[in-house]
C-alpha cells in the first residue's frame, strides 16, 4: 500500500485558496453533514411533501418493492424510510444525479463527502499537491480551475452513467483537476510516500509522475475498461484529471512555459544553521551551503549572510542560489536574490545571465513588464553569449 503525505520544493509563501477550500470542506463534514447523519428521517421530517419525495426516491434506489401492494406497500415503505438519515436526503437533493441533472448540484456535489474516510482521502491530496498548483495560477485563477474542473468530472461521470439516480458527491472531481495540472509542470517533485508492506513500513521519495501516474493509470482507467463495480466515480476522476491537464497546457500556451523544476531524488531532514553560526560567519555559511550543494540550507542562511554589516555574499554562490531558486519554481525568491546580484556585482561575470533570467521572471511569473523589459535589454548590452542575447531577443519579441 502506498499513502502519500507530502512533496517538494514548495511555495515559499502560503496558499490561501487551497486552506480555505481545505477549510470549507472539512467546515460542511463537520457542521452540516455529520449532525445530519445523526438526524433518523421520522414522521415530522417526513410531513414536508418535499422530503417525503426525496425519501420515496431513496428507497426506490436502493430496495425492490415491486412485490408488495397497497397496506403492505406501506409498511415495507415504512420500515425502508427507518434505516434512511437525513443526510441521504441532503446527499440525493444537493448531489449531482445524472438522471435528474441540477445547475445547483453540479457545485454543491464538490462540498459533501460520503463518510470521514472519503473525506480524509481527498482533502490529503488537496494539501499535498494544491499549493503548487496555485502558486503557479494565482488564487483567482486557481479557484476558477477548481470549480471548472469539478464541473468537468461531474459531467464525465454523468456521460458515462446518463441513467444513473445515484447522487454523486466528492471534492475528488475537482482535486483530479489539481493533480492534472501539477503533472503537467511539477512531473519531477517528489512526493513523499509511506510504504506498506504486511508489517513493515518505510518512506521513500518517488517522482511526482510516477505517483500521478499510478492514480490516473492504476486507480482509475484499469478499473474502468475492467469495469469494475464498486461506489467509487472513475470516470469523474478521469475528467476532471484530464480538463486539469489541458487548462494547465492552455496556460503554457497563454503564458509561456516555465521549465519544470527538477528537485535531487532524495530530500533529506533540514538541517539547522545554529551551530555553524556559532563559529563561522554568515557569509561563509551561506558559501558552503552552496558548495556543498545543500541549497534549501543555503536559501534559509542568505538573508543572515547579507544582512549589515556583513560584507556582500559571493557573487558565484549568490548567482547559484538564484539559479536553484529559478529551477525549483520559487520566483520571488529568485528574483530577489539576482536583483542582489545584479545590484551588488553589475560587472560580475554572470550579470548578463542574472539579467536575462530577472526579464524571464518579471515577464512571465510576476507580471511587470516594464522591469522585464529594462533587464533583458541590459542582458543585452551586456552579453558576450550569443546563445544569451538570442534567448533575450526571443523574449523581447514574445512580449511585443
């Protein structure tokens, strides 16, 4: 068995959509569904004809009572109505049923959950993998990506079942539409997996491909063409995975393409600062981080190592940390950290190379073109690298 519970590189910064949503759904599970499904379906709750309706629908669903007529009728009603809660009620009105299609349902179907298993399940794949996601989308952007691909894989699901009643709820349509997209531009994160084996368990560090993968593959389309029967939506996994990745590839399209960043297979425990600060100096910390390859340390030491009075950080290292930065899909740090540069060591020999990639930066991530302009024409001016300042004109050329 294999659990995911984590990945890396991450956002420098928190995510707010993907907490709220987070939130939001864990917020409905507890205040509303859960009390609900402690709430029987009794002869008052049934006195309203639309819950009575709703309740006869339920039980045609789910009992064959074809065999009973008139006052036995009745009681085999009866009896059928005393196993139901009034969750199954929320669950058959507010659910996407693809016999009795509702423009509500289509939303309020991605905000209830079948148990705290379901829930649990697919709100781990939201932490893990959401952040990045928006991050790269923005929170507006990555919002609307949630809610269409939620839509997206409650009409696959409804395709593939056009005469279904059965209600279908689950964030897990639209958390597809997040791991569709996060396989298009982080294939090559780790994500961290607890494996199990009878009683034996370990972590290791798989790439994000393989685990996203596995998902789509093993969990979803070979249960399909198997067609396997159990209550999980298949299909709507799949739609919503695919809508993901095309909305994802679209954006690539719009925006450009961001190289995806390609982390060290094995990301081990963080180590602390404390100790070498307290015999060597910041800067020299900072430096053999850095050669030592230890970059998240490095990252984590560079503001120590730059702040008054200290002397400016190595030029060689300061450009490294940047490009590290730059691969690994953290922009703002990145571009701070080449500003440093190029404010610091303007002659320095990799100025035009720092240039270059602040216009990529400010061009196509932090959206100021004006500041992208200024530095790829200085990337220009300054370049003795023909295969710099051709990689500068393409950029100048894509922004006009």
């Amino acid at each position: 068995m294999l659990l995911p519970f984590g990945d890396f590189p991450n956002p420098p910064k928190a995510q707010w959509v993907t907490r709220i949503l987070l939130g939001l759904n864990i917020a409905v599970f507890l205040l509303y569904s859960l009390p609900l499904t402690q709430a029987q379906v009794d002869d008052e709750y049934l006195r309203d004809p639309e819950n009575r309706k709703t309740a006869l629908e339920i039980i045609a669903l789910r009992y064959d009572l074809s065999q009973f007529e008139g006052l036995e009728l009745q009681e085999a009603q009866r009896q059928a109505m005393a196993t139901l809660n009034r969750y199954d009620v929320a669950v058959m009105r507010y659910g996407y049923r693809p016999s009795s299609p509702s423009l509500l349902a289509l939303f309020t179907c991605m905000f209830l959950h079948a148990g705290l298993l379901h829930l649990a399940g697919n709100m781990l794949y939201l932490w893990i993998f959401g952040d990045n996601v928006e991050a790269r989308f923005g929170s507006v952007l990555y919002l609307l990506h949630y809610l269409l691909t939620g839509v997206a894989a409650t009409m696959a699901f409804a395709w593939m079942n056009q005469k279904s009643g059965t209600p279908l709820v689950g964030a897990s349509g639209a958390i597809s539409g997040v791991l569709g997209a996060y396989l298009i531009w982080y294939p090559f994160n780790q994500v961290r997996v607890l494996l199990f084996l009878f009683v034996f368990f370990t972590v290791v560090h798989v790439p994000a491909i393989w685990v996203l993968g596995a998902y789509l593959v093993l969990d979803n389309l070979i249960p399909i063409f198997a067609k396997a029967e159990s209550g999980v939506a298949y299909g709507a996994h799949v739609g919503g995975f695919a809508a993901g990745a095309l909305l994802a590839f679209v954006r690539n399209l719009i925006k450009g393409t961001v190289p995806a960043p390609r982390p060290r297979r094995y990301v081990g425990p963080r180590r602390t600062l404390a100790q070498p600060l307290l015999t060597e100096s910041p800067r020299e910390v900072f430096r053999r981080a850095v050669s030592e390859n230890r970059m998240v340390d490095a990252a984590h030491a560079f503001q120590q190592a730059i702040a008054p009075p200290n002397p400016p950080a190595e030029p060689e290292a300061t450009y490294r940390l940047g490009e590290w930065l730059y691969q690994n899909n953290f922009p703002t740090d990145a571009s701070a950290v080449w500003a440093y540069y190029v404010t610091h060591y303007p002659r320095g020999s990799d100025a035009d190379r720092a240039h270059l990639g602040l216009g990529i930066l400010y061009a196509r991530r932090l959206e100021r073109p004006e500041k992208a302009r200024e530095h790829l024409e200085l990337a220009l001016r300054t370049t003795r690298d023909e295969r710099t300042a051709h990689t500068a004109r393409e950029e100048l050329d894509r922004m006009t």
